[in-house]
C-alpha cells in the first residue's frame, strides 16, 4: 500500500484548549463555574456576570471562554511571548479555573503554585521558572511579596496581577503590581484570536513536583499529552455530560490531575471552593447535588472520620490518588455513600495514568475483601501503552505473584517532556529502554492488577528483610484510635534500621492508646520483623497541600533520635522478632 505522507488537515496539533471552544458551543447556556453560591444547583441556575451582594459568582460556558479569550489577550499585551512561564499562586478561585486555559492561550506556559509553600522555596521556583508574569490571590499576596523580597539584587522581577476577592479588602500597593485580574478580563479583546502551539509537543503547563523529598523539580508536561490524559481520565471514570464537580483537589497540584480541562470537555457544572474542609464539603455537595469529586486519601479519612457526617442522599463519585489508600479507609468512606474510584500517578505524568478497573463480579465479596482489592492501583489506563515492574537489578519483569518487589515504570503519551534545566535528572528516569522510571515500588498480582508498596527510599531494610512502609501503614490505620499512620526507618544497632511510627490519635482515644498498646496490636496481625520498634504520638502529621505525608521531615525526626542500642534487645526479644 502507498505510503502517504500527512497533510495539514490531518496533523493539526491536539491541545486540551480546544474543549472550551467546543464547550461555548455543545453547553453554551449551561452552568460552568459557581463559586459562593449555596442556592445554585444544576437545576436552579441564575447566570450572572459578576459578584452580587452576596459575594456569589455563577458563569454559562459561553461566558467562561469568553471570558478566558479576553484574559488571554490581555496577557499578551503585557508583553508575554510564546514560551514564556506564568505563574498563579492561588487557592480554587474562578479565576484559577480560567487561568489554566487564556495562560494557554496567549502561548504561554502556565505554571501553578502551591500555596503552602514558604517564601524562600517561592522565591527559588519563580526564579527558576524565570516566570514573567505572576497573578496572585488577594489573601496570598503578603507571602508573594516576601518570596520576591528574596530576589538577588538586579534580578528581573515579574509583573502582579492581583485577583480580587470581594470578602477582602486591603490590597498592598508593589511597584510590580500593573492591575487586577477583574480589569484584565474585562480590558480584553473578546475577537482575540488565541496562540495556538505551533506543536503539539509543545509545554503547556510546568508543575513543581510537591516536594515531599524536599527537593522539588520543574516538570514540563505537553499539549497533547494533556489532552490525551484528560480524555483517558474522563474514559477510565466514566464521567457523564455535564457532571457537577466540586473541586477538592487543589487545581496547583498537576492542573487537578488534568480535571480542569476535562471538565470542559463534559460541559461541567464546577464548584469552587476557597477553602477545604470536612463540613465545607458536605455542605457543598447537598447544595449543589454534587456527582464527582478527587482528592488523595487524607480528604477521604478526614470525610469519614467527621463526627456529624451523615449517609448522602446520592452516591458522590469519588476519584483518590496520591498514596496508596489504606483499606479501612476506603470501607469507612464508602459506609457513607461515597463510590471510592482510586488510580495512580504522578506530577511527571500528568494526572492518573493506572486505575483500579473494578470489576462488577467484585460487588458480590464481603466489604471487606472489597475494599482491600479497591486498595490495589490497578491496571494501566487506555492512555498508557505500557506498564510495569521491573526488578532493579536486572531490568526483568517481576514475578506476577504479588509477593516480589520491583520498580514500578511507564510508556505512554502524558508522560512529562523532562525537569526543566535538569538534564541529568530527565536522563535517569527516561532510561535509555524506553521506560519511564517512577521511583515507587510495588507488586503484580496473579491477575495482573497493580499494587504500589513503597517509595524506592522508603523501603525499610531490617536485619537483610525487606520492610514496606505501607502495608504496616494498612495495619495500623485499622486500631480504632488511629487517626494518621506514616511509617519510617530508625537507625538500629543491631538490625540496621527498623520500622519507628508517627500517629496522630482520633479525639477519643488520646488519653487511652500507648506506645506499648500499639506495638502488641501490631504484632498481632503482622509478620514480627514488620512491626514498629518506636511508635511516636503526634497532633498532626507533617504533608504537603495535596495530603502527602512528608515523610522526610519525619526520617529527620527518627535520625534524630538516634540509633536504637543493643542493649534495649534482649535475646528472647530478638527471637521473637526473627
């Protein structure tokens, strides 16, 4: 067969831009974004072109993209070239929503922050990025202001844009700060004829990873990596038209795992929220009859763990990633009439790139046994070509047994372009096989399903044995006290190093659960090699905005305390320990 080569009409680069522009179309009149409105639901929609007395906001679809098309020629007059970084330091506003698509669209690069991070970490990723343009919220502006303080003298410093929130009043004047995103919008040119990439592999987004190592790295994702992502987590969810979706999941981390431009594609009714936290949500969901929802693992403890949660009236989609999810976890939330969906991914991917593919026969197992195969990551997504474990001295596949450990590692379409100005870092995870390698460790089960154990660096090697951190995670989240569980190595004298948990205590049980209580509950249900040898009580664990623990902060902790003597083991306790 004659071998054609393409033509115009048929290589037009994919961008997730473009379900916008069909969005302000297919869902013109339909609800797009809804921000402080309690009486709004998908059924009782008042349009709106700005904040009323009540400080509420509601916008159609045509207004959105109308909207970002003005905000994207307006960046453009600011000078903003094609390539260019800009950043936007802000909780999930309406204009954080739109931003992740008129950035885009004037050709820039659109770069979120994490908005708990300090003012020296700011300070660096913005040089970093060399970003041009920054808008930040009101309330954050202070911290944005001490991050840029920290600039070396003569440094370029980025043009503010300052968006405004109506239950805020005072506003610091900076020399940087040329407007406020209301005027951008509203100074715009609605014919604006937006900057499509000249490539569909250009860089459409950088996200910095979250930093639960401590050292954060600039990840540079594409057009059509992002598009494919966000059709293949709209596929592997089985979200529906026009779903309402309120957004938990914080839009800096991964642009809400590429959600925000998926959501477009399914005319969603979003629903966005300032702040987070377990009463806001439920509120949330029984105003507006909410269908869909992510968040990582500790969203779900924190829902099912509030006192006055009450069964929702309709099931409430849930989609968690982040860390492997503890099984009783899951089972609590999903008493409350959460439908718990897990996946895996990271910031070099994109969004989620392997689910949990439940399987309808499953529904009939005993909560339990449910719950505990909903735990495994499952199996690669349709966006993924391939996905594996390979055992890290050989490069081979694994055992499929669920029992051998290996490197979890990827091909596919979303994977990340590479670290910005980090070639040695892009190097060793795009290996020269053809893999991209994760860093996480897991298994394969005997029916090919995914089950991530670990972080290559949080792998516990007690007396030559292979300790996983989250599987003595699993356990200690079933005591009935325990609140938070993460699990480090401690230096050991005589076995090297072994397991030193971190709880935090439900309310109930602070003045009831001691570290002797926790070890023998442990010890009770695990191999005894595996059980914590040091058990630390905390108020709260230390994690990253987007709920991962920041397991570094506690192996510092554990170092700190210095090695465990031989001289605390007697003999009796070795053996029982062996």
């Amino acid at each position: 067969m004659e071998l054609l080569m393409p033509f115009p009409p048929n290589s037009v680069p994919l961008s997730p831009i473009n379900f916008l522009e069909r969005a302000s179309t297919a869902y013109a009149d339909c609800p797009s974004l809804v921000y402080n409105n309690n009486n709004c639901n998908n059924n009782n929609f008042n349009i709106n072109n700005s904040n009323n007395h009540n400080n509420a906001i509601s916008y159609s679809w045509d207004q959105t993209h109308r909207r970002c098309v003005q905000a994207a020629s307006s960046i453009k007059s600011l000078g903003v070239k094609q390539g260019d970084v800009v950043s936007v330091l802000a909780p999930n506003v309406p204009a954080m929503y739109e931003l992740q698509f008129s950035i885009p669209m004037a050709g820039a690069i659109i770069n979120n922050i994490n908005t708990r991070l300090d003012p020296r970490t700011l300070s660096v990723l913005f040089r970093h990025s060399h970003s041009k343009l920054i808008f930040v919220d009101q309330l954050l502006q202070p911290l944005l202001l001490q991050a840029l303080a920290l600039f070396p003298a003569g440094t370029p410093r980025p043009i503010i844009i300052i968006i405004k929130d109506t239950d805020v009043e005072n506003v610091t004047n900076g020399s940087n700060i040329v407007g406020d995103y209301k005027q951008l919008v509203e100074g715009g040119n609605p014919s604006f004829e937006w900057v499509r990439p000249k490539s569909e592999w250009d860089p459409i987004a950088l996200n910095y990873t979250s930093g639960t190592t401590n050292s954060p790295k600039g990840v540079l994702v594409s057009h059509r990596g992002n598009y494919i992502l966000a059709m293949d987590t709209l596929l592997e969810w089985s979200v529906p038209k026009q779903p309402v979706y309120l957004w938990t999941l914080p839009m800096f981390h991964a642009n809400g795992w590429s959600l925000t431009w998926g959501m477009a594609a399914v005319g969603a009714t979003n629903i966005c929220l300032r702040k987070f936290d377990a009463p806001t949500v439920f509120e949330a969901i029984n105003h507006h009859k909410v269908t869909h929802m992510c968040g990582a693992p500790v969203v779900l403890n924190m829902l099912a763990n509030l006192p006055s949660a009450k069964p929702l009236e309709k099931p409430v989609e849930i989609l968690t990633a982040g860390a492997p999810p503890p099984a009783s976890v899951l089972f609590r939330t999903e008493s409350l009439g959460f439908v718990v969906s897990h996946g895996y991914g990271l910031t070099e991917t994109g969004g989620l790139v392997v689910n949990s593919a439940w399987k309808s026969k499953w529904n009939n197992y005993p909560a339990e046994e449910r719950a505990r195969l909903k735990a495994r990551q499952g199996v690669g997504s349709l966006g993924m070509t391939e996905v594996n474990i390979l055992d890290p001295k050989t490069g081979q596949p694994v055992q499929r047994d669920g029992l051998t450990l290996g490197e979890v590692v990827l091909r596919g379409g979303s994977i990340m372009l590479g670290y910005l100005k980090d070639p040695e870092g892009t190097s060793k995870s795009m290996t020269r096989t053809g893999w991209f390698r994760t860093g996480d460790v897991g298994v394969i089960h005997p029916d090919g399903y995914l089950e991530i154990k670990d972080r290559l660096k949080d792998i516990i090697i007690s007396g030559g044995e292979n300790i996983s951190s989250v599987e003595v995670e699993a356990v200690l989240y079933t005591h009935p006290a325990v609140n938070e569980a993460a699990v480090v190595a401690r230096p050991d004298e005589f076995w090297g190093e072994t397991p030193c948990a971190f709880l935090s205590l439900k309310r109930k049980g602070k003045e009831e659960v001691t570290e002797k209580e926790i070890i023998g509950y442990c010890r009770e249900r695990m191999a005894h090699y595996m059980v914590p040898k040091t058990v630390v009580f905390q108020e709260e664990l230390p994690k990253t905005s987007t709920g991962k623990v920041q397991k570094f902060l506690l192996r510092e902790m554990a170092n700190a305390m210095g090695p465990l003597k031989v001289k605390s083991y007697t003999n009796k306790v070795i053996t029982q320990m062996q």
